[in-house]
C-alpha cells in the first residue's frame, strides 16, 4: 500500500495520487495498490485498511512511512503548523496502527506462522536528538519512540510485533533541501561519521526484515540507520 500524506487540494492532490500510482505500476499491479490518504483522519485510514483487505485478502503489515517537518524557530510556530507535524508525524501512526491491529487479530491466523502482524514506524534519530527550529518534528518522533515501546509490550501477549526504523540524513525530498545547499550539504555530512547520506533503498531493506518471520522476537525496539550520526552530539 504506497501512501501519501495530502496536504492541499487541487493540483497538489493530483500529483502526489499519480505519484503513488506510477510507484504501484513500477511494482506492478498484482502486487500493489496505490492509495491517497489523510492518516491524520480516522475515516480515510479506515478505508485505506479495508481497501488493502478487500485487495489482497488479509493485511499482515503496516508501515508507518508518512512524515512532514517544518523549519520554524520555536518562538515562531503557529498553531496550525504545529498542529499539521503532529497529525501527521504522531497521530497518523497512532490511528494506522490502531485500525491495522484490529485488522490483524480480526482475520484468521495463519497457520505455522506465529505473528499475528507486524508494524514498523518510520521514526529519525531525533526521536532522542535534539533539532533546533524543528521542535515540532522532534516531540512527534520522541512520542512516537514511547508509543513503540508501549505497545511493544500491549501488543506481545497477542503477537503483534511493532518496531521502529529511526534514519539519520537520508537522501530522499524532506531533506532536499539540505541535498540542494551545497554549504548545508558539507555542514550535515560533517556530522556523519560514515561520511555520506543513507539512501532509502537502505532503510527499506530493514524495514523489509523487520516485516519478516526473521524478527518476530524483536519488538518494541528502535533501530538506528545515520551512519553513526546518533553516537556524536550534533546539531543537525
């Protein structure tokens, strides 16, 4: 299910729905399903969920992939920014991991398979790291890393792993910025150890094992993916 957080209308809508349909057509039909989704609203990833079901018959994982942040000094932020990175950020995988879970122990169990779902979260080294002028990114993804970890133990006695991947500087839009600044560019790749940025196909590998039958004792765990970027105070 390749989901996209939709925040405007119009013009905006459409290229984000087209961009999830060519990502489902690369994978290939049978396989995929492109979906548009609001996972800040409860009703949207209802039928998100039930979309999948009725797609592909059973769902067996969630990944919670949506995330926006926005760079305003504290002081600063309004209201309604502050708002729009928490529903996203922090409530979106709240609300997917709930409507999944009830899914998961809704349908049959499969036999000789002893999950009964998996979640993965898609978290960032700043659910510990502090990150000036993005504070409102940092307290969802530190809400996000208890949340994990409260489930985690919620959910064992039913079989449903949940973990979360935390990246540091990976190449992929909600850092473009950064990626497009040669100055901001060299500053961030002088925090990281390993000398360069992730690349997504990196952090899809493990959240590809942490979908499997290979980590079905590992839950409730944050999985650092920087380049030893966490392991050094910064202020990237």
């Amino acid at each position: 299910v390749v989901v996209n957080y939709l925040g405007g209308e119009g013009e905006k809508a459409d290229t984000r729905k087209a961009q999830g349909e060519e990502v489902a057509n690369a994978i290939g039909a049978e396989n995929a399903l492109a979906f548009p989704c609001d996972v800040a609203k409860r009703d949207q990833v209802q039928a998100m969920v039930e979309a999948a079901v009725a797609r592909f018959g059973r769902l067996d994982v969630a990944v919670n992939n949506a995330g926006i942040e926005i760079k305003k000094p504290f002081l600063e932020v309004p209201d309604n920014e502050w708002d729009l990175v928490l529903d996203v950020n922090l409530r979106g995988p709240f609300l997917v991991t709930q409507i999944a879970g009830r899914q998961f122990l809704a349908q049959d169990a499969v036999a000789g398979r002893e999950t009964r779902g998996k979640i993965v979260n898609i978290s960032s080294t700043h659910e510990d790291i502090p990150f000036p002028d993005y504070t409102s990114y940092c307290v969802a993804k530190g809400g996000l890393r208890m949340l994990c970890r409260d489930l985690s133990v919620y959910f064992a006695p039913m079989k449903i792993n949940i973990n979360n991947i935390a990246p540091g500087a990976i190449a992929t839009p909600i850092n473009q910025h950064v990626l497009d600044d040669p100055e901001e560019s060299a500053k961030a790749l002088s925090e990281i150890p390993w000398g360069r940025f992730g690349t997504p196909e990196e952090v899809a590998n493990l959240a590809v094992f942490l979908a499997s039958e290979q980590s079905n004792y590992v839950t409730g765990s944050t999985f650092y993916m920087d380049g030893a970027l966490a392991g050094q105070v910064t202020q990237y």
